[in-house]
C-alpha cells in the first residue's frame, strides 16, 4: 500500500511537470499560471503545492529531469583528464547535439530556456542560476582545454579561454537557432559536422619537415 502511494505520488508528480512543460511551450514561463497547470495536469492547484513550492521549484525541476548525460562526461573529463581530451570532448558535443534533435522533451524544454523564459521579476532567482551554470560549463571547458595544451594537442593559436568560449558559442548557438525553427534542417545530420569542423581548427598539427 506505501509503495502504491509513493507511486501514485510519483505519476502526479510527472503530471504535473508534463503539463508544465507543454503550457511553458506554448505559452511561455511568465504567461503561466500555477492554476493553468494544475488544470491541465487534471489535479488540484493544492496538489501542485504538495509537490512544489511555487512556480521557480516547478520550473527548476522540469529542467533537471532532461539533463545530457554528455554534462556527466564533461564533469569526468575535467575532473580526470583523458588520453585525448579533445577527442572525448568533440564526442561528446555531437552526442549532446544528436540527442537533443532526436529527443522531443529536451527539444522542448531547451527551446523553454532558451526563448520561452522571461527572465524578469519571479524569474530573477533561475537567471542567476542559468548564469552560474553557464559560468560553470565554461570553467569545464576551460580546465579539458588546459589538459589539452599540456598534452600538445591545442593547436598554438588557440588559449584554453578562447577554446572554451568559442566552443560554447557554437553549440549554444546550434541548439538555440534548431529549437527555435530558424534552421529547417535536422540536427542530428548538420550538427555533428559542424563540430567536427571546429575541432579541426583546434587540433595542433605536426610542424612539417623542411
């Protein structure tokens, strides 16, 4: 009888975060109402509170349920290194990019946080912590960077800052412009080459003999 609650409450709880995520979709996250959400999952407005404190936790929690697994292997590479750091790295961006185009729900939910979330007023709390992930995914970036030029493989011209940064303005720039239909092809086929692309700018060659 627990057990049948706890997943009662359990397939509550992911009701309430499905309507959320299509009502923020379609309506955007400040035109939202928690009323608007309970209706739509068919509970009471008092099982939303049960569940969640208010609209930022409702928020917070629909992003988290859509994490890439590539940010686990993004915190491994920085934290161990590797072989051949820019060579994981460039794996793992075209796998974070092909899921996303072949996943619907992180379809939706990037395209949430990145055109569909005002971030004024209620909203000011997330945007700090959209700012601290940010800031945190760079500093990854920045660290397999690091390991990569002390490995020789960061071609000379590129510093760990200028690798991180301009890497970040790829993929986020990819991702923003796909979710938001500005690009009317598929992700999954022009993503991966694009990356590829990139990643041969950084790779260090060996000098040619005279």
């Amino acid at each position: 009888m627990v057990r049948r609650t706890k997943e009662e409450a359990e397939q509550t709880r992911d009701q309430i975060l499905d309507a959320a995520e299509n009502l923020f979709y379609e309506h955007g996250v400040a035109h939202t109402s928690l009323e608007q959400i309970a209706r739509a999952a068919g509970v009471t407005r008092g099982a939303v509170y049960w569940h969640f404190r208010n609209k930022i936790d409702l928020f917070e929690a629909m992003q988290q349920r859509t994490r890439l697994p590539q940010e686990d292997v993004l915190e491994e590479l920085a934290e161990n290194g590797s072989d051949d750091p820019l060579e994981a790295l460039r794996d793992s961006c075209k796998g974070a990019l092909v899921t996303i185009a072949r996943d619907e729900q992180r379809r939706r939910v990037c395209c949430i946080l990145l055109h569909r979330c005002e971030y004024v007023e209620e909203m000011g709390e997330p945007e700090i912590r959209q700012l601290r992930n940010k800031e945190h995914m760079i500093a990854l970036l920045i660290r397999i960077f690091e390991t990569a030029q002390k490995l020789g493989t960061l071609a000379p011209h590129w510093t760990p800052l200028t690798a991180a940064l301009g890497l970040h303005g790829l993929m986020h720039g990819l991702i923003s412009d796909w979710v938001n239909g500005s690009i009317p092809h598929d992700l999954a086929e022009y993503g991966p080459p694009c990356v590829d692309g990139f990643f041969e700018a950084l790779i260090a060659r060996p000098a040619k003999a005279a």
